[in-house]
C-alpha cells in the first residue's frame, strides 16, 4: 500500500512540465532507475543530478550523468536549464576526476534524438575513456 503511494508521488514528480515540447515517458529506463526502480552502479549523486556506469559500456570506463528533472532530450532544455546544463557537465568532470581519468583525456557526448543515436529519451551525458578515441565519431 505505502509503496504504491509512493510510487505514484514519485512518477508524479518525474512527469514533464506542460512545456515541453516533447512528451516525456516518465517509464523510460533513466526515470526508472531515478525511482529506484531499477537499480544502477552509482557514482555520483547531488540535489541536480545523478551519475552511474552504463550497463553496455563502449570502453573500459564509460559513465552516464543525468539530470534528475525530466527533460527527454538536449534540445528540450529551455532557458531556465542553462545552470542545469553547466551542472551536468561540471558533474561529468567532477567524476572522472573522482575516477582519476581527468588527466589521461575523456570524452564527452550527448546524442540527441534517434538519428543521433539516442535510445533512452531522459536527457543524458555520456563520459567514456579508457582507450582511443577516432574522429570523426561513427
Ligand atoms: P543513448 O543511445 O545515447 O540514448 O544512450 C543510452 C545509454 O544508456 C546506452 O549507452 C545504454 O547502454 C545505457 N543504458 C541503458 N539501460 C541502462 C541501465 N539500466 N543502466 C545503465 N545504463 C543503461
């Protein structure tokens, strides 16, 4: 009983404002794994944004942060986003040096909408290093 409650205030709190543009499923995976639903390796986490390791990874380190506001894509971020943005990305770097990967070179990427690549429709940074890194990317 008390779980379901809390289950509906939590997909609640995770639907997306009125004005986004694009729907935001508040089932996808990210969503989900903000809920606690599912569970992830986390490596970092503040009032903003969590941070953990992708479950497929694409080099030998390679971490995802995500905001915990329900924003589906990149270009969904509207103008009161900007510090949220800034903050994704100084969290990016907060890691990698947490993960002492800052200094041997990272990358950074955000694939935004399908024709891009992205699959999981919660706005997400990926940080991957570990190995070389061609250019341009595929
Ligand atoms: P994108 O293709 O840019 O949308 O990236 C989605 C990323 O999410 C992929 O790299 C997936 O491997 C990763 N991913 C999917 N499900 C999970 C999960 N449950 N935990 C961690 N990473 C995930």
């Amino acid at each position: 009983m008390r779980r379901s409650i809390l289950r509906r205030t939590c997909a609640r709190r995770f639907r997306a404002p009125p004005n986004h543009p694009v729907n935001y499923d508040a089932s996808n995976v990210f969503a989900r794994i903000l809920r606690r639903e599912i569970p992830a390796r986390l490596l970092h986490e503040d009032h903003q944004c969590v941070a953990f390791a992708d479950v497929a990874p694409q080099a030998p380190v390679h971490f995802l942060v995500i905001p915990k506001r329900a924003i589906a894509r990149l270009a969904d971020a509207d103008e009161s986003d900007k510090a949220l943005l800034g903050h994704l990305l100084w969290a990016a770097a907060e890691v990698a040096k947490k993960l002492g990967i800052a200094n041997d070179g990272f990358r950074v990427v955000i694939n935004n909408g399908s024709n891009a690549g992205q699959s999981v429709f919660h706005l997400h940074v990926h940080v991957l290093a570990g190995r070389s890194f061609g250019w341009p990317p595929g």
